[in-house]
C-alpha cells in the first residue's frame, strides 16, 4: 500500500544556478535572434516577389535589413 515518508523524498543534487542562468540567457538570445531573422526574411519575401524587385532585390533587402537588425538587437 502507501508509504509514509517523514522527510523528502527526493533531495537531488545542488542546483547549478549559474549553469541554469546560461541557458536561460542562450534560450532568449536564439529566440530573439530567431525572431528577427523570420521577420526580415519574410519582409525580403515580400519585397521581392510583390514589390517587382525580384529575386536578387530580395536578397539585397535580406542583407540589409539583417545586418541593421542585428545591429539594433544588441
């Protein structure tokens, strides 16, 4: 039947916070950076298949807009 435990029942291993805040710090960058860079491509997307600029206008917005991006993001 049930146990009946006193004390916890699991205590584990000292918690790594330094280790936790690392990846919670590399979490958010690729997410932010993640973000951006789907947001600029579709723009470029936009602009090169709707705007007329085809696609070597595309990718020069891509360009562009990626290097501005990551310079505002940082």
């Amino acid at each position: 039947m049930a146990e009946h435990h006193t004390g916890p029942v699991e205590t584990g291993a000292p918690m790594d916070y330094k280790e936790h805040e690392k990846t919670y710090d590399m979490f958010i960058a690729g997410t932010k950076y993640g973000t951006m860079l789907l947001v600029v491509l579709l723009l470029a997307m936009t602009v090169g298949f709707f705007g007329g600029a085809g696609f070597l206008g595309g990718l020069f917005i891509f360009v562009f807009l990626l290097a501005i991006a990551i310079l505002l993001l940082r």
